[in-house]
C-alpha cells in the first residue's frame, strides 16, 4: 500500500511527469522527421565533362539506390554555395578530362588535375565522402589497369580496339552484386532497414533510463529532507530504497518498451525485457550508489551532465570506441546496449548488476555504522 501512495506522491510531481513526457515527444518528432528521412547524405556532383570516365562515373551515380543523395551542379560555384548555406553534406568537383586523370592514377603518377571533395566543416562525412568516390572511380582506373596488364603480358604496345571492348565487357560483366552480401548481427537475427535518424533510439533511451535514476536519488534526498521516512522505517533499509526506486522506475520502463516498439527498433520480448529489467535494475544501484557516496542535491545536479556525456562517449549510442573497452566495461549501458543480440554481455550485464547491488548494500552497512560512531561521539561530548 505504501509503494502505491508513493506512485501517486511521484506523479504529483511536475518535473517527474515532465520527465516521462519528455521521451515520448522526442521520439514522435524523430518519428516523423524520418519519414522524410532517407538518406544519410546528400552530395552535389559537378561533372562537366563528356569522355568516357565521366560518363562512367554519371552511369553509377545514377544506378545508386543506397542511402547516399546525389544532386548534379552545371556550375562550379552553385555547388559551393550550397555547401556553404550546408544544403549539402560536400560537393564533388571533378575535372573536365577525367580520362586524363584516371590515366595518370593507372600509370602510378601524381595527376595535377584532381577530384577536389569541398566540405563547410571537417567531420566523419567527411572521410566517408574520400571513400565514395575513391570507390566509384576505381571502376575505371581498374579497365585501364587490366588493359595495361594484358599489354604487358602479350608484349603488344598497342591492342586493337575490339579486344580492349572486350575487355572492359569482361570486367563490367564479373562486377559484383548487392546480392553477394547479407547483414545480419551475432545471434543469426538480419538487421532491419531502419532509419538514419532513428538509428541510436535505444543508446538514447537508456542515457534517460540513467537521467531518471539520478532524478530519482534526488527525489529520494528530498524526501529524506521532508520527514517521509521517519515514518516508514524497515528492518532492511535496502529494499525499502529499492522498492522506492523499482516504483520511480515503473512509469519509464514502461515508456521505454513503447518507444522502442513505436521507433522500430524492438526486437523480441525474449531479449527486450531481460536486458532491459537488468539495466534497470543496474541503473538504480549505480544511482543509490552516488546517492550516498554524494553530499547531497546540489552534488547530484553537478555530476548529471558529467554522467549523461561520459556514459554517451563510453557506450555504443553514436560510436563504439573499441580502444577503451575495459573502461566501457564500468558503464551499465554499454552492457545493456551490447546485450540485445550477444548473450554474453547479457552475462556481464547481470554480473555487473549483482556487484553494484552487493556495492550499496555494503556503503549502506558502511553509512549506519559511520551515522552511529557520529551520535555516540556527539552523546560522549555531550
């Protein structure tokens, strides 16, 4: 009965419904932004000549149904402009003989006219747009390539015209298809097309599973503030905490599993509700555990932001840093992010779980003891 009237003191609470409706906003609005949402770049393309490498270079532009968005300029500096005003990702200058310049490449020489790659800012897209068009050119430094092996190895300084079609015929006829790869996660489970945008919901949702821990602890101090459990003593101070924490946390599990239902990102109720019954659990011991290591609100609020950036960085919400995986390791969500389809995290993550509870009840123990040595040194002085 007690749990319930606290449900109802938490939804009296104007920051906890703020809280709550926070998420299901945010994920509606990413929603429906990704409608619209297909592509992950958009790339403008001034390719002013007509020879045979330019044209070869247009064909697979044109044939590119991925998640890249190319736009064709008739003008050099309309294409800079538009990266400027960021209505591109980066623009493509190729130069007008590009048969010139792939011949250069193939003879293994430095071509002074050079495809320039304009960006406003440096950033990832930036080394992803260098790898596109290193990739859609190759096509063509390759034909040369072969036709220069095959001169070499008939000894003929000049082939005839019908036998280098038939080369390039051969090369564009053995190209390799989409159709040669498939992808699919450790556990066997193919990966679903979801959208650019919607992509790091789950790293998101489980950055504000951690904010509402924390929330919560403040909660909790207030409330030891305001008298509320003079009146509700137990035996077994833990799992009256963690029965305050378990009713905080009913209403964003909740939300949670919605919103990853809703965003396209659920996958089955086998794995969803274990991994995510763990973090939760997980986040309110790593939240009780600051609690009473901190030295009250204020100290809370100052650690949050810390918190909330750190675990963003150590977890696989944007970017999985592979080079601190030990220090990842200390982060309830990377466990939780990592566990959805690979079984072994979901060991690590209850493993982890079972520690940081064994962690409060400790620094629990440790604090009543701490709070009698205190009153019984003030009594003596007394």
């Amino acid at each position: 009965m007690r749990y319930l009237l606290l449900l109802k003191r938490f939804f009296r609470k104007k920051s906890y419904i703020v809280m709550l409706l926070l998420v299901p906003f945010m994920v509606f609005l990413l929603k429906e932004m990704s409608q619209g949402q297909e592509n992950i770049m958009t790339i403008g393309v001034y390719l002013p000549g007509t020879d045979p490498s330019s044209q070869s270079l247009r064909e697979n532009l044109d044939d590119e149904s991925g998640a890249i968005k190319y736009v064709y300029y008739d003008s050099e500096y309309a294409l800079r402009r538009d990266v400027a005003n960021q209505t591109l990702t980066e623009g493509w200058v190729v130069p007008e003989n590009l048969d010139y310049t792939v011949g250069m490449m193939a003879d293994n020489q430095y071509p002074h006219d050079r495809i320039q790659v304009v960006v406003r800012e440096q950033g990832v897209t930036q080394l992803l747009g260098k790898e596109i068009i290193c990739s859609r050119i190759y096509p063509s430094v390759a034909k040369r390539l072969l036709v220069k092996y095959t001169k070499y190895y008939t000894g003929n300084d000049e082939l005839p015209v019908d036998v280098i079609a038939h080369l390039e015929n051969s090369f564009e006829n053995y190209s390799i298809s989409n159709k040669l790869f498939q992808a699919s996660y450790l556990d066997s489970a193919e990966i679903n097309d979801t959208p650019v945008i919607l992509m790091p919901l789950r790293g998101i949702l489980a950055m504000w599973l951690m904010l509402c821990g924390i929330a919560t602890s403040m909660y909790y101090l207030e409330d030891q503030e305001n008298g509320l459990f003079i009146w509700w003593r137990s035996r077994i101070g833990f799992l009256r905490d963690l029965g305050y924490y378990a009713v905080a946390f009913i209403a964003p599990a909740i939300i949670t599993v919605v919103s990853l239902i809703y965003g396209g990102s659920f996958t089955t109720l086998a794995k969803e509700v274990p991994a995510l019954f763990l973090y939760v659990l997980a986040t309110i011991f790593f939240s009780m555990a600051i609690r009473i290591i901190g030295a009250g609100k204020k100290f809370l609020g100052m650690l949050t932001p810390v918190l909330i950036i750190l675990s963003t960085i150590l977890s696989p919400v944007f970017v999985d840093l592979k080079e601190l995986r030990q220090i990842q390791k200390c982060c309830p969500a990377f466990h939780y992010l990592s566990s959805i389809h690979d079984s072994y995290y979901l060991v690590t993550l209850l493993i982890y779980t079972v520690l940081l509870g064994c962690l409060v009840v400790l620094l629990l123990k440790l604090s009543v003891k701490v709070r009698k040595v205190f009153k019984a040194n003030l009594l003596r002085n007394i």
